[in-house]
C-alpha cells in the first residue's frame, strides 16, 4: 500500500472503524515529510499507545529522486524569495507553535513525552521556550551578527574598496539531526533556509517526529518553501544511502557523538562546508557572591535546573560545578542543597527512564567514589535512594572530570573559581558552555581567563540550555561557514562602462 506524505494528507489518520472494531482508533502519524507527488512502497511501524509512526523504507533510488526534487524546487522558488520574505515566512510558523491549541503543538506535546521518556511538562515549557528564539527579531539579530550586510544574500552589493560581493547558500544541505533534545533539528532546518538552501534532514531513532512535523507547519503557511525541504529517517551509517547523497549536496550539517561527526566528515569527498557539531562538555562556576544568604537558595535553584533540563543530554548542560568558599554556606553545604533541589525536582519533573549501559554508569561512579569517601573525608556521595534519579559527587579540592549525565554533576570546592581552571586543559578541544555566578567586577577577567582554557560560550547560571540567537556555536559562525562569497572586482565595474553605448 503506498501512504501519502505529509504534504498531500492530513497530519494524522484513523484506520477504517470497521477493521478496528469498536475500540479507541489508532492514530497514524507520518515521521517523515517529502514534497508532492513522492511515494513510498513499503513503511516501517513504531507504536506508541495509541498511535502508530509510519516510518518509510528508503532505497538510493526514491533518495535520488528525493534530491532532485527539492534541488529543482529550491530553483524554481526559494532562490526567488528576498530575505526579508523568507524570515516571515518562518516567523508565521513559529507564531503557529506559540499558540497553545496549535494542533501540531498539541501532537507535539503527546507524542515527543512518549517517544523520548522526558517529562510531558518540561517537554511543553522547553519547547515553547526554544522556539521563542526563532521570532522574526530573534532571526533579524541572527543574520545582523554573521553579516554586516544581510542584503548580501539578496543582491551583489558595494564594497567599500569598490566593486561589488554577493553571499551563496549551498544549493542543497544534507542535516543529520541528533535526537537527545526535542526541537534542536529545527535550529538547522532555519539555518538552511536563511541561505536560501535546499535540505534533507536525516532524523534520529530516538527523536524522529519533531523536524516532519515543522516542515508540516511551514507547507501551512508557505507550502512551496516546504517543498524545500525533505525529513527523512534511517538507520546512521547506511552507506547504500549515505555515501550517495554525500555525493550530491553542497553542505553538511551534522549533529552527535564525535563519532558520527568524524564518519561522516571521513565520507565526504568534496570540496563542500562541512559544519559538525559533536562531544561538547559543559560546566558551573559559582562565586561567593552568589552564595550569601538573600542569593544562595536561587543560585541552587538555578542550577538545579540547568541539570535537570533534559536530563543534561544538551551539550549545554553542566557536568561539572566549581563553588567557591567565603560564601554564608560552604561548598560541601551547598552540595546538600543541590542535592535536596533535584529530589524535589526529581518529584516534579522525573527523569526520563534509562537503558541499562546508562543506569550501570551512574552506579558504576558512584560506588567508585563512595568506596574512595570511606577513607577521605573530603570526599561524599549524595544520591537518590530509589535508584539512581539523581547523583552529587562532592570533592573537598579542585579537579575536573566528567559525568554519565541523567542528573548526576560532580561539584569541586576551591578557595577561588581561578583554582579550577588548570584542571580544564586536559579538556580543551571539548569545552563549550559555563555557567557564571559571580559579581560584575569579576565577570570580564573571569571570561578572559575561561577564554584561554577553551570556553566558547559564558552566560549566566540558569540559562546554560538556552542558545540565544547570534551565539557562535563552538566558537565559530553558523551561517558565515556555510556561505561562499563572489566578488565583482572594481576593474570589472570600471572596464564594463566603456562598453555602455551611451558613454562619452
């Protein structure tokens, strides 16, 4: 039986209540999205209560045609858009999500809880939070931070040294989404389309729905930009698909493990952009300031929640706190209180369920460090009592090391924050994101010294999950790295005067 797509059904379908009897129906929702007129001849089926995700079954021949198709699409219509128009266009679709009773959203809501295993609240708060960053402002900043001149996108405009330059998308961005944070895929589904690129994004197992059904809400408001873009999902490393359409784009976005990252890099063959966005850790710092007694019950709070967020999959999310002494409570004090903020947390929000290899790393840190704590004292364990919802690993001196993420952080206490900062070397090629929460006469020399270690991303404790729009994503441009730039040089300029026939 062949299914239509997104695109030329309705978003959800009922099976015939005949064959179904007189039970609740089973919902069908399409994880995947394809401009009009692709079939598929065979679909895969996940259940989730009541509904069922159609998952299509890609050969390298529908993928060529796939490609052709949103090639010549993007020829025919994107590429004809201003910048201007492309930005409402998107910020039309985000206003559609921020509607509560969106029905999109509300499929959202359900399904992304039942396919992930996070919290149904923290996935509605999160992801309304996230697409907030997507408003036409948040897009007008974007583009006004990678370029001086966005109109460059648009048109050849004038250099100051004379002539003229002009900003090229890549034609066709092949995106492989990872699946540990709901929404992410459409961070680089944006991307592309800012650059007037055509994209297949290639979604994960663990999270396949949430980029089908955005390009679903934009073919609602613009359904020729939608035809665009193609969400397709299949298992990682499929070189008969793969290897192919490596063959045919222009750009590569990749998101996951640094492994994924490197095999795809390792496959492309082509002089194309290739952005890849793997390992990254994640870390606290919080300074005596932050720990008085009108503060310090906001500053656990703060960071409770940065640990929570998703369970500390985001590459955003801390792994690691340093907390300074001199503050009305101690380091190992404050541990305790992180500890109690993530029980309650842990009451409100739980943590989503885990597979085994990840509950026996919890259990495996912990019983190293509790057996070490038996004889220093400098060293404790908190953890939850039921099972491993929750760990703080409290050291008495500076160090640095990484966590099996699922809520569990290892907190250093050190005379001063700058203490801490040696035991960052080691891990330089993958630091990103920390977390401050010190006074304003220590911010910029304590930026410029985590600058040095590698840091690429300082805000403030409590906001460490949320990339705002314009941040340089692993130190670097996002659409910048994507884009070639042409040159019409002065002389060119000057020499085509004289063949004006009108010229004196």
């Amino acid at each position: 039986m062949v299914v239509p797509s997104l695109s030329t059904r309705c978003w959800w379908l009922k099976r015939d209540v005949n064959k179904v009897g007189v039970k609740e129906l089973e919902q069908h929702i399409s994880a995947y999205y394809v401009p009009q007129g692709i079939t598929f001849d065979a679909y895969e089926e996940r259940t989730l209560g009541q509904y069922t995700l159609d998952l299509p079954k890609l050969t390298s021949a529908k993928l060529i045609e796939i490609s052709a198709c949103v090639r010549l699409n993007r020829t025919k219509y994107l590429c004809s858009l201003q910048t201007d128009e492309i930005v409402q266009i998107i910020d039309k679709t985000i206003q559609l999500w921020l509607t509560p009773e969106y029905p999109l959203r509300k499929l959202a809501e359900t399904l992304v809880p039942l396919i992930t295993g996070y919290d149904a609240e923290l996935v509605r708060l999160e992801l309304k939070r996230f697409l907030r960053g997507f408003r036409k402002k948040d897009l007008y900043r974007f583009l006004d931070e990678e370029f001086d001149n966005p109109g460059l996108l648009d048109n050849f405009r004038p250099r100051k040294s004379g002539g003229f330059t002009r900003a090229y998308g890549p034609g066709l961005i092949f995106h492989v989404f990872s699946g540990n944070v709901p929404g992410l895929p459409i961070w680089s589904m944006i991307m592309g389309l800012l650059l007037k690129s055509a994209g297949i994004g290639k979604t994960s197992s663990s999270e396949p729905l949430m980029a089908a059904l955005f390009a679903q809400s934009l073919a609602e408001v613009d359904p020729n930009l939608a035809e665009c873009l193609a969400v397709l999902p299949w298992k990682g490393g499929s070189a008969e698909v793969e290897d192919l359409l490596l063959e045919k784009v222009d750009g590569v976005i990749v998101y996951g493990s640094s492994q994924t990252v490197e095999q795809i890099k390792k496959k492309v063959h082509q002089a194309i952009p290739v952005l890849g966005y793997g390992h990254k850790i994640s870390f606290a710092a919080i300074g005596h300031e932050a720990l008085t007694s009108d503060r310090y019950q906001d500053t656990v709070h703060r960071l409770a929640n940065d640990i929570s967020i998703y369970d500390q999959q985001s590459c955003l999310s801390p792994q690691v706190v340093f907390v300074e002494t001199g503050g009305v409570i101690s380091p190992r004090l404050f541990s305790q209180l992180l500890a109690s903020e993530l029980e309650h947390y842990e009451k409100r929000r739980p943590r989503a369920r885990l597979t085994d290899h990840e509950i026996h790393a919890i259990r495996s840190i912990r019983n190293r460090y509790e057996a070490l704590a038996i004889s220093d004292p400098e060293i404790e364990v908190y953890a939850s009592k039921s099972g491993t919802e929750w760990t703080v690993i409290y050291h008495g001196e500076p160090g640095f090391e990484g966590s099996p993420l699922n809520r569990t952080v290892q907190v250093y206490a050190c005379d001063n924050l700058e203490d801490g900062l040696g035991y960052l070397r080691p891990y330089r090629a993958y630091l990103q994101t920390v977390g401050v929460a010190v006074g304003p006469k220590r911010l910029e020399v304590l930026a410029h010294q985590l600058a040095e270690e590698g840091v690429s991303r300082i805000t403030a404790l409590g906001q460490m999950t949320l990339g705002v729009s314009g941040w340089h994503h692993d130190a670097r441009f996002n659409l910048v790295d994507l884009v070639r730039f042409v040159d019409i040089e002065r002389s060119a300029e000057q020499l085509a005067e004289i063949y004006d026939p009108d010229v004196e």
